[in-house]
C-alpha cells in the first residue's frame, strides 16, 4: 500500500525515492550486518517453519527484505503525517525527549552491560543520536510523531512475528521483559532503524537543495 499510494497527487511521495532508497541502502548494510553476527552469536534465531527456506550469507531472505520494506513503510508514515500535519508543535519538548532518551541508554549499558541484545541497542542508539545532536541535526518532533504512529503496525506485525515465533529470542541476551510477544529491546532497535533511515534522507535532501544554491 505505501508503495501504490506513493503515486498519490496530493503525497507524491515517489519524488521522494532519491533520497529515501540511498538511506534504506546504507541504514540495511549496517542492520544485516549487525543481524548476521547476532544470528550467528544465537541472540536470535529464525524458526524455519515460518520461512520459505532461501538462505543469503546464512540469512533467511525475508530478513533481508524486512530492512528495505518495513523502513519504507515507516517514512512513508513520516511523509504523510509531514504533508497532512506540517506543523511540529512539540519543538519545546524535542530537545527534553532527547535528553531523556540518553540518559535512559546510559543507564541501560551500565546495568545491562551483560545483556547483548540490551547494551548493543543501548550502545549504537546511544551513539547515533548524540552525534545527531553534536551536528545539530536533532530528531524533531515530526520525527516522533512518525515513530508513535509507526509502533501500531509495529506492534500488530512484530507481535506476530514473536508470538508465532517466527523469530525466536535467547532470553539470557535480554531483559526478558515483553510487551505483549515483543521483547523491550525491539521498541529502541526500532527507533534507531527509524531514525537512521529518517536522517540519512533529510541529509540527502538538504544536500540537494545546497547544491541547487550553489
């Protein structure tokens, strides 16, 4: 559906494909490579029963293209709430959620230096969203407001996809704690796919339109 309705004349959102394929491309390289080393540490697993059995460097491929479908599902979210919503009526807050969001990651390495799956996330959603606010490119309310939209679906499909299980976690690698089927981990390993592909397009555009001064 976001790929038909990306034809749409009011959202338009195929002009956006220059830059929002460049940033899938480079936000999945690093999110595969990631999954294989983890794949093959057994933090996860795939159950093969729920797979139609075509490996890619030891990858089932619908592992592959969940990094290219449910990102471009997701900024097709952000597009939409962007051209219906165009106001970002939470600036005042951006800067505090920010703040709080790592403060929380701290916490969760120092505490959970012994989880993999807990201090990986913590650690790369960490990093990524303090150089972010170093270059002054901060997520923006419009950001999070994609984000909150985008866990319904999340919430529907990854329940699936854990209650099944089609993924299967090792529990010694993560808090344990769930939300429904879904381990806590996957709501930040969500948003840090979210905000990579998310800020890798903006940086695209505002590259093009640099240059167009230029």
């Amino acid at each position: 559906f976001p790929l038909i309705f990306s034809f749409h004349p009011k959202l338009k959102f195929y002009k956006e494909w220059k830059f929002v394929f460049p940033a899938l491309l480079i936000t999945a390289a690093f999110f595969i490579i990631w999954d294989y080393f983890f794949t093959k540490w057994d933090v996860w697993n795939f159950n093969p029963k729920y797979l139609i059995g075509i490996y890619i460097a030891g990858m089932p491929v619908e592992e592959w293209m969940f990094f290219i479908f449910i990102p471009f599902s997701c900024i097709f979210i952000y597009h939409c709430l962007n051209i219906f919503f165009e106001k970002d009526r939470s600036v005042k807050f951006t800067k505090l959620i920010n703040w709080c969001l790592l403060l929380i990651l701290i916490l969760a390495m120092l505490f959970c230096y012994n989880k993999m799956y807990t201090f990986t996330t913590a650690f790369f959603l960490f990093l990524y969203l303090l150089w972010l606010m170093i270059k002054k490119a901060n997520p923006t309310g419009k950001f999070y407001r994609a984000y909150l939209v985008s866990q319904i679906p999340f919430l529907v499909v990854n329940g699936v996809l854990t209650s099944l299980p089609v993924v299967i976690y090792n529990n010694n690698e993560n808090l344990g704690t769930r939300i429904y089927a879904i381990p806590a981990e996957d709501f930040f390993y969500s948003l840090l796919m979210l905000l990579m592909n998310i800020s890798l397009m903006e940086f695209f555009k505002r590259k093009q339109n640099i240059q167009k001064v230029v």
